[in-house]
C-alpha cells in the first residue's frame, strides 16, 4: 500500500520533480523520474509497481489519494503541486481538451450535417445539453465558453484555448 512516509524514503519532491533518494534496480540516486507511460503522464515505480508521478506528489503533500488527481492547467507534464487539484469524474472530464476527431476545431463543437450548422454542445452531470445552433464554429465556440463558464467550476478560455 502507498504511504506518505514511504514515498518520502523514496523521493523528494524539487519545483514539480520527483527526485530519487534510494537506488531502486537501474534508477540512480539523484536521478528525476521522466518515464512516460502511454497516455503521456509521467510515471513513478514504488516497491515494484508503477504510479503516476501526479499521484505520488499529491500523495506526498496531503497524505491521502483521492480517486482523481486533475492538473490546472492541462499540461500533464506540469506536476508542480499548485497545479493539482482533488476532482470529481465529473470535474475531470470538465478539463478535457478537444477530440482528436473534432472537425471544428473547436472544443464542445460539430457541424450539424442535416442543418448545415455549427452545435455547440456541453456535458453536464454527465449528461448532453445542447447549447445552440450557429452559422460560424467560432459563434458556437463562444456559446459553449459561455455555458462552461455558468456550468463547470472553471472556465475553459482563462485556463487555455480550445483548440
């Protein structure tokens, strides 16, 4: 089981870094834990199973692990510990970027084919609403910065672009 003062005998934590205290298998002493997995979240092992590195500083600084860990800002390389926060599912998925399938260009925006409109859309609860109809994305981009702001806990556009 993960404990606090366990991760504290294994790692210090330096501006976002996790830094080896012990010699673990090839890991050197002093060496930054930078292994990525395949989503892109850096990556720690811990008495032979792997952590994400956003989970063990969390771990480290408040002594308990929540069921989500979500950085502020998006970038899942950042894991200074002001740029993470205890999340809901909800919340979490709140701070998604784009699909990658997105045609738009624009998150919480498709072209509506029958229409021949931009939708804008928003998830709510975990639930669809649909915000509107527009003739431009950029109309219907701005109507979902809207709702995000008036439903989610943050808005999209101050933490970052939606594209």
């Amino acid at each position: 089981m993960l404990t606090q003062s366990r991760l504290h005998e294994l790692f210090e934590y330096k501006n976002g870094f996790l830094v080896r205290k012990i010699q673990v298998s090839n890991a050197l002493v002093g060496t930054i834990c930078a292994n990525k997995d395949s989503k892109g979240y850096l990556r720690a092992g811990v008495d032979k199973k792997y952590y994400a590195v956003h989970r063990i500083i969390f771990m480290m600084h408040y002594n308990f692990l929540p069921e989500y860990v979500d950085h502020i800002d998006g970038d899942k390389l950042n894991n200074k510990i002001d740029n993470l926060r205890q999340v809901t599912v909800s919340q979490n998925q709140q701070n998604r970027h784009k699909q990658k399938n997105n045609t738009s260009g624009f998150k919480g925006v498709s072209f509506h084919k029958r229409d021949r409109l931009y939708r804008a859309r928003i998830t709510i609860n975990q639930k669809e609403k649909v915000i509107g109809y527009f003739k431009k994305a950029e109309d219907a981009y701005s109507a979902y910065c809207n709702a995000a702001a008036i439903y989610h806990t943050h808005n999209p556009k101050a933490k970052r672009s939606g594209t």
